[in-house]
C-alpha cells in the first residue's frame, strides 16, 4: 500500500501543477433531481440517483480521477487509513472538487469520526448545494453526535430534494427523539 501511495504521488508530479475547475453538472442535476421526484417506485429512483452519483464522480482530470477512484477502492476495501491517505492528496489538489471531501467524510463516517467528517460535509454542500447524499450524510453524522434537531432540518431538506433516500425510513425516529429533547 505504501509504496502504492508513493507511486501515486510521484506519478502525480507528471500532472498540472494545479487542478482544473471541476465539471460543472449543476444543469444536469437540476434535471435528475426533478426526475427523481417525479419517480412512481424506489427502483426507478434508484436508477436515477446512481446518474447523479456518475456525476458526483466525475473528477476534473485524470490525475484527481485516480487519486479518487483509489481512495473509493480502498475505503471499499476497508483501508480506511490508505483511503483518508488518497482523499487527503485529491483535496489538496482540487480544493474546489466537492467529492473528494464528501468521500473523505464517509470514511471518517465509517471511522466513527464524526466531528472529523462535518467539516468536509459542509465544504462538500459549500460547494455543491444539492449534493443529495452529503446531506443525507450530514444528517446520519449529526444523529451520531446526538444532533438530533440539526439532523432533522438537513434530513427535510435532502428528501425534499429526494423523497426516495433510504434514510426518509429515519424521519420518524428522527420527529420521536427531538420531541423527547
């Protein structure tokens, strides 16, 4: 892995010094958030929610592509040290590039390190308002840390954007437990 991450680097000297402005898919978005809205089933908005993740994905060239790609690869593969290592370089390359703190956010998330994976959570929504699955991310790292009633607000406004999230099944644990607070 080390050496891997070291090859990374060293291939990415060979690249632009500085990374591209990100592709600008907030049309297309816009689209796919109507469309999904107007889904009859889950799995037709399934279907629609993995095109904006296609989206999401899409990095500003091929260095940052690789750098992200390995740190999905190895978060998937529960390197969660080696991922935060690959997302850590994408964020310093392309500041602007939502996806790489939202990736880099989910392996804090799955770390357990939820007040680590909130500032990347609102650097991604900084940069991507509509960034569907950082809000329902944002919503799961603020019931971690007991946030309930901040939870619920940002859990709203991405099924607003998406009544098809899995996490619409949390609302109402979500309305119980701020009505205990």
């Amino acid at each position: 892995m080390r050496l891997f991450l070291i090859a990374l680097l060293f291939v990415g000297s060979a690249y632009a010094d500085e990374c591209p402005a990100p592709p600008d898919y907030a049309a297309n978005l816009e689209e796919l958030i109507a469309e999904v809205q107007k889904a009859d089933n889950e799995a037709v908005a399934r279907a629609i929610s993995n095109k904006m993740w296609v989206l999401w994905a899409e990095a500003p060239d091929e260095y940052s592509q690789e750098l992200l790609d390995e740190g999905m690869s190895r978060r998937n593969a529960s390197d969660y040290s080696g991922a935060i290592k690959a997302l850590d370089e994408l964020v310093k390359y392309c500041p602007d590039y939502a996806e790489g703190y939202n990736q880099r956010a989910f392996v804090n998330f799955l770390r357990r390190e939820y007040k680590a994976a909130l500032p990347d959570l609102e650097r991604t929504l900084e940069l991507s308002p509509h960034h569907i699955a950082a809000m329902a991310g944002q919503a799961l790292t603020l019931m971690a840390l007991e946030r309930t009633g901040e939870a619920l607000v940002i859990l709203r406004r991405a099924l607003k954007l998406n009544p098809w999230l899995g996490e619409r099944h949390l609302l109402p644990q979500l309305e119980n437990m701020g009505e205990e607070i």
